[in-house]
C-alpha cells in the first residue's frame, strides 16, 4: 500500500511569516493526485490545494503553493503571509489511480502573534 | 449546495451494544469512506465503497460493517462496541477522476 508520511508533528510559526509543511509518499503510479487538508479546531475537514501528477506546474491558491517534486516523491505546502486563522492541523493525501485515499499523520501548525 | 452529513454528531454508549453512525451525501458520488481519527494516527481507513450493493474492507475493519443500499447512505455499524473503538469518525466521498474527498462534519463517538 501507497504511504504519506509527515516527519513534522508540530509546527511554528511567526504572524505574517512563511512556513514550508513536509509531506512525502512512497508510490509506483505515474498517475495520481495530491492534496493537503486543513482541519481547524471545529474539526472539518478543508481541502486547502490539490495538485495533479501529470502536471509540472506546482499549484497556487492565494497564500498557499506547493512544491511538489515527483521524482523525489514530495509535496510541501507553503504558506505564506501566515494569519492566525491557518492555525490548524494539517493532512497531506495522495490519491490513487484506484480512488483509494492514504494520508499522513499530520502537523499540528502553530501561528504565533 | 451538495453537501454530506453525518449523524448523530456525538455519541456516548455503552461496552457491547450495537451503535450506527449514519452518514448521507448529496453529491451523487459513487465512492464513499469510513475512516476514524486517532492522535497520532492521521485518518485510517474502515470501510469503503464504490457503488450500491459493493463494500470492502479498509486497514481497520475488524468490529465495523457497512452496507451500501443506495447511492446516497452508507450507515456504519459497531455490532459490539468496544473502548478501542472510543474515536471520531468521519465520512466522506468522493467522485472518481481528480476529484477530492467531501467530507463531513465528524462523529465524536466515546464508549464507556
């Protein structure tokens, strides 16, 4: 079975700075689909940005880009001009061929004022 | 708005009873998932289903069934609840192709 792992359990950082959240996976498929999802306090589920595998253009939507590197099999998650309402936990998800879903363990990022 | 909804939103219950945590989409999507959030664990997969009448097993299946009757419900069933099994469970779906996983609010179930 495909794994995500996240090696940063918890996170910091600084109101108005950029933070970098590791994710990487361990696949054989040429074709697939990235996520990161952003779980608040109220506990929902956001999806924040996907990528497709098929693409080299690294996805962006406004404060939040990725930098996702196939061959190396990684896909963080920037977020820049950091606000207090990213304070969350964070899951990183691959997407199979198959629709089957696996997901890290998350980070736990911190904003600090 | 398509949404999904997951009922009842928390649960307190009792070693050994049956409990069912209902879950309804909108989406008409054919793939829907059961997964359980530990800390530590991220999300870990129950049970799933890619249409009506098709279910199967996830990595954490024992103690847990399902039954897929129609596009929209996927109820999920403890037939003998246990305190392992003391978690919060979220549903969702997904279509197929590069669409994410809808998910929905999250039961809080504790078993005492």
């Amino acid at each position: 079975a495909q794994t995500v792992t996240q090696s940063q359990p918890e996170m910091s950082v600084q109101e108005a700075e950029t933070v970098t959240l590791s994710c990487t996976y361990d696949t054989s498929e040429s074709d697939y689909y990235l996520f990161w999802y952003k779980q608040p306090p109220s506990r929902q589920m956001i999806l924040v940005i996907r990528q497709e595998a098929y693409k080299q253009q690294n996805a962006t939507e406004n404060r939040f880009s990725v930098n996702f590197q196939k061959a190396a099999k990684s896909f963080s998650l920037k977020i820049s001009d950091s606000q207090l309402g990213d304070a969350a936990m964070y899951f990183c998800a691959y997407k199979s061929p198959g629709n089957q879903f696996y997901f890290g363990t998350g980070t736990s990022l911190t904003v600090i004022p | 708005d398509a949404e999904i909804t997951q009922s009842p939103r928390h649960k307190i219950t009792e070693t050994g009873r049956q409990v069912t945590l209902a879950c309804h989409q909108t989406w008409n999507h054919n793939n829907m998932f059961w997964y359980r959030q530990d800390l530590g664990h991220g999300l870990r997969l129950i049970h799933y289903s890619y249409g009506v009448q098709d279910t199967n097993k996830g990595e954490v299946s024992d103690g847990y069934s399902v039954s897929r009757s129609n596009t929209e419900d996927l109820p999920l069933t403890l037939e003998s609840a246990a305190s392992s099994q003391t978690s919060v469970y979220f549903c969702a779906s997904s279509p197929w192709g590069p669409g994410e996983l809808f998910f929905g609010e999250g039961s809080r179930l504790t078993v005492l």
